[in-house]
C-alpha cells in the first residue's frame, strides 16, 4: 500500500500537506533550483503590497538560541512588478500557488487582493494580518476580533478563491481572533505566525536590529504553535495550516495530530533548502510504518489525558 498525502483545503486538492512560509523563499525563484517545487503541496509567496516596499535597513536579522529574529519590513516587489515579473515564472510551476497579501489598510488589503482575482494562476490568497515588524497594519489587524473580521470579509467581496487568514501569536486569545476570522468568511486559517522578540548587543547596548525588535521563529516557537493550533482547532472549524519552527518530519507529524492538516516550512529553510523534499519521503514511511493509508488518519489525532 502506498500512502496518500494529497489534502484539500476549501475544495482545492493538494499533492502533499507541505508549503513554503511566507517570506522564507521570496518567489520560489531561488528553490527552483535546488529541488523540483512540483514536490510542494504549495509554493506561497513572500508579502505583496500596493506599492514596493524596501523594508527595514540592515541589519534585520540576528540569530537567536534555537531560533532567529527578522524585521525585514514586508520589503516586496508591490503588486505591479509582481503581475508582471513574477506571475510569468509562477504560472509554469505544477504546485499549488498561494499570495501573502499585506497592506497598511484595509484599502490597500482589498486592492492587491481584487488585482490578484484576475490571475488566475493564483489558487488561493494568504492575508498576513499577523506580521510583528511593520509600523502599521499587520498586526494590527490580527489583534482586534472586529478588525480581523472586517478585513476578511471586506476581501472576501474581492476575491473569489479561497482565503486564508493568517494568526498571530501575539494576542490575548487567539481562538477568539480565528472565530472572527471564520465569522468574516476565511475558508482556512495559518497559525501561528511569528512571536515579538528582541536581542541587545551588550557591547553597544543597542538591539541587534535596527527596528529595535523583530518576529522570532525556528524550533523555539514550535511547542506555542503546536499548542495554539490544538486550540484553535479544538474551538474552530475551519481546516488549519500549521506554522512555526518546523525543522523534521517529526514535527510535521506533531502538527499534523494537534489538528493541522497541511503544514508550512519557513525558517529551516535557510539551513537546509531542500527539506520539503525529505519531509515528503518522511511522511511516507511513517504512514507506512504506522499501518496508515492517509493523512487524515493523523489530524487531530492527538490522545490527551
């Protein structure tokens, strides 16, 4: 017997549970040439914005213990380049293509989403409400339940394909923030994007990055991802994608029986770039092994006490 990995998520059908995270492989232009990307469930985009953007100046990332801090500052092509530069490569890839949508409003949200309808290459849109390095927007959007469900829905009337919200951490309850997400019409969530953080130099006693703090993740957020996607998935019906410190196909299985049913990959990738690849032959045999036909058999499997 041969395992199944494909999962549906809002009716779209995926090959395998695994997606790149948002920000960690820019376009896809750079894994391309390491590992054939049709071996992605799903290649999701870095953030594209209205206009371009630079981002934060260097430097903006540092290395942390088990994990690293960024505040890159949503730099991205903007939507115009994007249509034009990089939809061409995209549309010749045979995986799944999911856009991170930012913006500063809700305007700027409901424009690049209503820009990206038309590009019919695009399978679904991820709306990054959560991102902890930007002055404004972001998360902003993410930490008030009224506004998260305002955004969604005000996308919704835009976008005809399925949208994923994308969480973050930093709130107070982030069941309540999936539910308003759900109210408002997300057909998935992502949970969790990155926690706040921040590193001194002891020598200059200035932070590390020139934002001052930035978004920590790698392997010291997964057990807070692990444990915000159970409850999310405990209080919330609509299917998960579980984020945060995947570095093993260990950990996807973790994931995966807390309640996710496709996972994304982000900062290990800039350790070992071709890692979906070894998730994916990972993934077989543990379902091999364990006498199982399906992914499914593993979602929110999770035996408590």
């Amino acid at each position: 017997m041969t395992p199944d990995l494909k999962v549906k998520i809002a009716g779209v059908e995926f090959a395998n549970p695994i997606m790149t995270a948002s920000g960690c492989c820019n376009y896809g232009e750079e894994l391309a040439n390491i590992f054939p990307l049709s071996r992605l469930g799903a290649l999701i985009t870095k953030t594209i914005t209205p206009e371009p953007r630079l981002g934060h100046p260097p430097p903006r990332t540092a290395e942390t213990a088990s994990g690293m801090l960024n505040a890159i500052g949503l730099a991205n092509v903007g939507i115009d380049k994007f249509i034009s530069d990089k939809i061409p490569f995209l549309k010749n890839l045979k995986t799944k293509i999911i856009v991170n949508v930012g913006g500063a409003t809700v305007k700027e949200y409901v424009e690049v989403s209503s820009r990206l309808n038309d590009c019919h290459i695009v399978d679904m849109i991820e709306l990054n409400i959560s991102c902890p390095n930007v002055n404004e927007g972001g998360m902003e959007f993410g930490a008030d339940p009224f506004m998260t469900e305002k955004l969604t829905a005000e996308v919704k009337k835009v976008f005809s394909r399925p949208i994923i919200t994308k969480l973050s951490p930093n709130v107070t309850s982030i069941v309540d923030i999936a539910k308003a997400a759900e109210q408002g019409g997300a057909d998935a969530l992502s949970v969790i994007n990155s926690l706040v953080g921040t590193s001194i130099d002891i020598e200059t006693w200035k932070p590390v990055l020139t934002y001052n703090k930035g978004g920590l993740t790698g392997p010291a957020i997964k057990p807070v991802a692990l444990a915000m996607v159970n409850a999310v998935y405990s209080n919330c019906k609509l299917p998960i994608i579980g984020v945060g410190g995947i570095s093993n196909v260990s950990d996807v299985i973790e994931f995966l029986l807390c309640g996710a049913t496709a996972i994304q990959i982000g900062t290990a990738l800039f350790i070992e770039p071709d890692l979906p690849v070894k998730i994916e032959s990972g993934l077989k045999k543990y379902l091999k092994e364990k006498k199982l036909s399906s992914i499914y058999e593993l979602v929110g499997k999770v035996k408590k006490y």
